[in-house]
C-alpha cells in the first residue's frame, strides 16, 4: 500500500481543484457518495486504486481541454479518494 502513498503525495493538481476538495472533506459520507463514484468492493484497499483511477481519467480529460471535462465530478472524486487515503491511513494499512 506504499506505492498509493506515495502516488497521493506526489498528487500535483491545481491549487483551488485541491482546496475545493480538501473542504469538502467534512460533508464526504462514504455510504452515500461512493456508491456514485466507483463499483467495488467496500474496503479502501479496493475503493483507493479504483478512484485513482477515475482521477487520471479525469485529469486526462482536463488536460486535453475536452468539453465532457466536469469539475464538480473531478471535486467530487478528488474528495472520495482524499478520504479513503485518511481511512487507510487511520487503519494503519498504507
């Protein structure tokens, strides 16, 4: 689980993408938003490397100037995978 550590850490993103995502932290409800995000397994161990993912995707897609880019999704991924990566941080498993 190191190797998704090191992959957050080195997470370069705009700095309002990140802030936006960094405060949506405290309304993130696992059982609610995940669902909409990603279809795997409940654990983080499987719920972190799905969200990335879809991230690359995203930021891809940004990259490109691509009309289907959505920031609201991009924030809303970017939260989902900021608080997994707390949730296998607190578990001691990354």
């Amino acid at each position: 689980m190191s190797d998704f550590r090191m992959i957050l850490a080195n997470l370069r993103r705009p700095r309002l993408l990140m802030h936006a995502a960094r405060f949506g932290l405290g309304d993130y409800r696992r059982e609610r938003d995940l669902r909409r995000l990603v279809r795997c397994g409940l654990s983080p161990e499987d719920t972190v490397p799905s969200l990335m993912s879809v991230e690359a995707a995203l930021e891809e897609t940004r990259l490109k100037g691509d009309m289907s880019y959505s920031v609201a999704r991009h924030i809303e991924v970017l939260i989902a995978l900021l608080a997994e990566a707390q949730l296998l941080r607190r578990d001691g498993v990354a």
